[in-house]
C-alpha cells in the first residue's frame, strides 16, 4: 500500500510540473509578444519624429 501511495504522489509532482512549465511557457510567449508589440510602438514613434525633423 505505501509504494503505491509514493508512486501517486510522484506522478502528481510529475503532472504538477509540466503544467507549471506549460503557464511558464505560455507567459513567456505573452511577455515576448507584448515585448514586441512595445518595440513596434517605438520605433513607429521614433520614424515619426525622424520624419518631423525633415518637415
């Protein structure tokens, strides 16, 4: 009975494990997209300030 009880609790370490990875996985993809749509933002900003300086 103890072995299995231990066999159930490693797999749910296991299972606990790879759904923190996948939440980690899916907030490094959300912070990478909002990282890029930060650096379109500026460098939009920056073109249109480069442009007002020829105008």
């Amino acid at each position: 009975m103890q072995q299995k009880l231990t066999y159930e609790y490693e797999d749910t370490n296991r299972l606990d494990y790879r759904y923190k990875l996948m939440a980690e996985e899916k907030i490094f993809k959300a912070n990478k997209e909002t990282l890029d749509n930060i650096l379109d933002d500026i460098f939009t900003i920056e073109k249109i300030e480069d442009l007002d300086k020829y105008y």
